[in-house]
C-alpha cells in the first residue's frame, strides 16, 4: 500500500520540487562518479607544464610514503589534489635526481642490502631496528632504503642477523 502512494505521489512531488512541467531527468550518479565528477583526470595534465610544487626532499618524502614498489606503478597512480607528485620527477628534480628506486624508496635487492647493512657497523638486530624506529637514517644515506624487517622481506635468502649484519670472517684454509 505504500508503495503504490509513494508511485502516485512521485510526480506531483517532483513537478513541484523541479517546477510544474519542466521536469528535468538527469543520470544517477553513482559512487565511482559522485566524489570525482567535478575533478580534472589525472591523465589529462600536461606533463610538461607540471611545477615543482615541492623541493625534491618533500616530494620525494610524499613518494615514498606512498609505498611504491615500481616506477610504473607510481605512474598509474592518480592523486588528485594536493599531493599530486608530477609524473616526470626526474626531469622536474633533474639536479637533486638520483634514481626513481631512491626517489620512492624502494628497498634494495637483498644482497646490495645486506652490503649495505654491514657498513653500518651495527651487530644486533635490536640496534638496526633501532635505526629505524628512532629515524636516525637520512633519507639521502642509501640505508633509508634498507628494510625495516629483512628478515621477513628477503624470506627465502635470509640466513639470519648475523649474516646480515656482520661483516664475512676469513675462512682458515690449511696450508702444507
């Protein structure tokens, strides 16, 4: 009984909400359409024209925090907004560029990793987890792009904090 009141109502409440006979039909909008309906696609900026919104250490702060673990995937991403990073960082922070793995700190492989864990000349996994708890590693030292957990990022060629960490002893060799 309601339903059938709320279908006979419809068109009188809608010809007074819009006015008598201009009755305007327009598309639903859905959710993927709602929030971005009135936003520029990312895909249209023109690269070129993109500013240095941000010095290179900021943006590159903002990339990394984004967790990026590919270029390609940094550059499908769209942000729109303030955060949005350009998509030709290297040509934009040309003089500060290194590589688009420092730009968004993605992690070494593991054995570039591990030599760079030995020069930090640490031997507990309690002072590297440290390391990265306190923030004591600059984001320029190429150890910001260690992980936290090595062991759990390198499973399968993880040997332990000792191999890790320390630097390979001499291997005595007999001599006659």
């Amino acid at each position: 009984m309601k339903l059938i009141l709320a279908i006979l109502l419809l068109p009188s409440i809608s010809s007074f909400l819009v006015g008598n006979n201009n009755l305007r039909i327009t598309p639903p909008v859905s959710s993927s359409n709602l929030f971005f309906a009135d936003m520029p696609s990312c895909k249209t900026t023109n690269e070129k024209t993109m500013k240095k919104l941000f010095p290179f250490k900021e943006a590159r702060r903002i990339a990394r925090g984004h967790g990026f673990t590919t270029k390609e995937e940094f550059l499908e991403y769209c942000c729109p907004g303030a955060y949005q990073l350009p998509k030709n960082a290297d040509q934009v922070w040309a003089e500060e560029w290194t590589s688009w793995e420092d730009f968004l700190g993605i992690c070494h492989d593991f054995q570039t990793g591990r030599t760079i864990a030995r020069t930090l000349n640490i031997t507990s996994s309690e002072e590297y987890l440290a390391l990265f708890k306190e923030k004591k590693l600059n984001d320029d030292d190429s150890a910001s792009r260690l992980p936290y957990r090595p062991d759990l990022k390198y499973k399968e060629e993880w040997k332990g904090w000792n191999d890790w960490l320390c630097k390979p002893k001499a291997i005595p060799y007999d001599v006659e």
